[in-house]
C-alpha cells in the first residue's frame, strides 16, 4: 500500500475574550494545530496531527512541500523506514530542526492511523496493549495564575468529574505560586495528588526558594523549571531537594531524551506524540525510559487526535504514568469532531478508543471553518 498525497491543514481558533488562561509562557489568545491527511492508493485516508511549534504555517508548508516529494510512493506500513527517511534527509544534518520533527510527528499518526484501518483493530491492539485502565490528571491550559480562592473552586470542580491529580501553573512570583498551591492543597483531600508546572519560568534562585516548599506540600512533581535546554540547571536543581521533576514536552527524539535520563534529573518523562517524533518514537522512548524506572506521561497537545494517540502509547508500555486529560475552558477540537477523544471515569481513569486506528475521524467541512489565524498564540 503506497502512499500516495500528504497535505497539511493548519487550523486556529481564538480564545474567547475574558476566558484566556495565563501561565508561564504568557495569556492564552489562540490556539493552533497542524492536521495531516495521508492518501493511499488502497483508498485508506490517515490522520495525524502535528505540534504548530509556533511557526504552523512553515510547517504546514513544509510538509505540503518537502516532505510529500520525500515520502509519495513509499510503503505506507513501513513506519520505521519512513521515520529513517526523513531522519536522514532532513534531521541527521541539521541537528532535530524542531518543525522537521513535529512534521514528522504527524505524518507518523497519520500513518499508524492507516495501519490500524488497514487491519481493522485500534492502535493499542498492534502495539501489544491492552484496555487498561490510565490514571488521569485534569491539564491542559486550565488552573492558571488567579485568585487562589477561584483557583482552589476551579480545582475542586475537576475533582468532583472524578479527577484524583490536578496539575496547577505556576511560574509567577514565588509568593503568589506558594499562595496558590497552599489554597488548592488545602481545599484538596489529601489523596488528590497536586503536580504543578512553572512553564520553564523559574530562575535558579526561584527554584532554590520553591523546591523546599514543594515538598513540603506534597507535590508530586515540578514540571519545567527551566527551558529544555538548559541541562545544567536541571542538574543544579536536583541537588535543591527530593522533589521529583518532570520534563519532555519540549525535548525532541530518543536522542535528547537519552541525555535527559542520562543526567539522571527527572523522574517523570513527558513526550508530546505530535512532537517528539509520532508513536514511533515515543514508543521508543518509553522503552529507553523503562530501563532507568522512568514513567510516561504524555504532554497534551490541541486536538483529539494527539489526546486518542496519546492513549494508545499509555495502553501499550510496562511504564504508563499519567494521561493529561485536557480540561481547558474552551476546546473545539476537542470537543467538536466526529469523535469524543476520551471519556473521563468516576475513578479519575480513560482507557483507549476500540475503533480502527487512532479512532478519530475529521470531516473536512470541519476544518474549513478554522483557517489558520496569523500571530502568537500568548501575550
Ligand atoms: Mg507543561
């Protein structure tokens, strides 16, 4: 079975006015994502979705271009030579070029989504999995910098769905995260687990002063102190306490996950499907992960695809951590396609989809009404 067109739909929404979050990385204004479509000439369709990386356009663009020219007439099934082709042709000599991988990424799903049509049994199932249960944590751009009363009431309102893990933004001032997460922590019953995720905000100094307090608190884990790639303060942070760390959403490939076990600094490892290299890889890295006793908690990306995808990861490795259930105010691609990606059960758990593939369909006519939106996405 051959592929034989690849085209990429980015798609954005705005966030209504008044209901933006705003973390670490800013206020919430938009939100984009890049879908794939990959045609064979059996006439199975294949669907994936990429990170937009903030540059949704380029990659769209990239994939439309590059790499369908690169890709048209291979073998469909063959997920690891199309992942080695597009390796060496377009990441081996430019270091993880990030739009290259998070192309990738998608067209991967896309092609793991044929795969399962093409046999007729949901990703899960081909991977070795099984219908396990997968604890969830309400994430997503949600429980953001406000007043720690609203945030301890937004909290609660997750818990009472059945979540047993909340994950809280910080990443502000040191006095107004500790504020928070002590209002949160004491509205909470004491078997609601309580992560919390500074965006890559934190200073050195900062993380001196909340790591301590973090532990005290019993969180479970501090997720992105610092950017991804300021190894050294990873390392320096470690020595602050035993809080555990959490990172991934922004490293890319076996290769720098590979670096992030090998300093030894998280215990929590969180690859984004539609960005660190599509369930090819993030299957790969489970498996790297497994062998230092590191668990996988998917970073959550827009649509239901990566939500469904994500799931399917979760069902199929020995080291599963948590599912990111998406809790965000406002999300049509979630909530709008033909498929409700994951159902939310009173034990705060989700288990995969059971229809062929990824198990979500997208009608055209869909995406038709999302045209990609120009401009950051935070302010
Ligand atoms: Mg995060």
């Amino acid at each position: 079975m051959k592929i034989t067109d690849i085209k990429a739909f980015p798609i954005s929404f705005k966030v209504p006015q008044g209901s933006g979050v705003r973390l670490g990385i800013g206020l919430a204004v938009k939100r984009d994502a890049v879908l794939i479509k990959v045609t064979t000439d059996e006439g199975i369709i294949g669907w994936g979705e990429a990170h937009h990386g903030r540059c949704p356009g380029a990659i769209a663009k990239l994939i439309d271009t590059t790499f369908k020219e690169l890709l048209l007439g291979m073998d469909a099934l063959n997920t690891v030579s199309v992942w080695e082709k597009i390796y060496k042709m377009q990441l081996s000599s430019h270091g993880m070029g990030y739009a290259s991988t998070m192309a990738l990424s998608g067209i991967d799903i896309a092609l793991w989504d044929i795969k399962g049509k093409f046999f007729n049994t949901p990703i899960y199932r081909l991977l070795g999995g099984g219908k396990n249960k997968i604890k969830a944590y309400a994430g997503g751009i949600a429980l953001g910098w406000q007043d720690p009363i609203s945030l301890g009431e937004e909290a609660l309102s997750h818990v009472s769905k059945g979540y047993k893990a909340v994950k809280l933004r910080v990443g502000d001032k040191i006095k107004n995260d500790m504020d928070r997460v002590t209002q949160v922590r004491k509205v909470l019953h004491d078997d609601v687990e309580i992560l919390v995720d500074a965006n890559t905000n934190y200073t050195i100094k900062d993380a001196q002063m909340a790591i301590p307090f973090y532990e005290d608190q019993q969180i479970t884990w501090l997720e992105e102190p610092f950017p991804a790639m300021e190894f050294n303060n990873y390392r320096t942070a470690k020595t602050f306490g035993n809080l555990s760390l959490a990172a991934g959403e922004n490293h890319f490939t076996r290769f720098e996950f590979s670096r992030l076990v090998e300093d030894n600094v998280i215990n929590y490892a969180q690859p984004d499907v539609s960005k660190a290299g599509g369930i090819t890889e993030v299957i790969r890295i489970a498996n790297l992960m497994s062998g230092w006793n590191v668990s996988i908690n998917p970073h959550t990306s827009l649509t239901g695809i990566n939500m469904a995808a994500s799931i399917h990861i979760l069902a199929s490795v020995d080291n599963a951590g948590f599912f990111e259930g998406d809790v965000t105010a406002f999300n049509p691609f979630r909530d709008d396609m033909d498929q409700v990606p994951f159902k939310l059960y009173k034990d705060g758990t989700v288990i995969p989809s059971d229809l062929p593939g990824v198990g979500i369909s997208i009608n055209e006519k869909f995406l038709d009404k999302y045209p990609l939106i120009d401009g950051p996405c935070y302010i």
